[in-house]
C-alpha cells in the first residue's frame, strides 16, 4: 500500500508529465527556480506570541478581587 506522501508524488510526475509541451509550465517552473536561487520563496516567520486565552480566564476567575 502506498503512503499519501507517495501518492501525492505519484500525482505530481503525472502532471508534470501532462504539462511537459506547455510554455507557460515552463515559464512557471522557471520563475519558480529563479526565486529559489534568489531565497524569495521561503515562509514568513512569525514572531507573535500564541494568545493563552484558556490560561487567561481561569487566572482572572481565580483572583478576582470582591472589593473590585
């Protein structure tokens, strides 16, 4: 049985292979190397502390004040 990651490669040389006489795959597949060669495709980083909204609640329903 084959795993998904070598199914999704399966189905990717297949439209490779479909799209092999089209300029415009060419011109793509080009386009993507040059941004490669040039490191504008990798992913943003975010640097963005995750909202701990859980924690948030439970600390302010533990410590209210009665006088507040």
């Amino acid at each position: 049985m084959n795993s998904i990651a070598e199914k999704i490669q399966e189905t990717i040389n297949a439209e490779e292979l479909k799209n092999l006489g089209d300029n415009k795959f060419k011109e793509l597949q080009q386009l993507i190397e040059t941004m490669r060669e040039l490191g504008m495709d990798r992913k943003p980083e975010y640097t963005f502390p995750l909202t701990d909204t859980i924690g948030k609640t439970c600390y302010s329903s533990l410590n209210k004040h009665p006088n507040r």
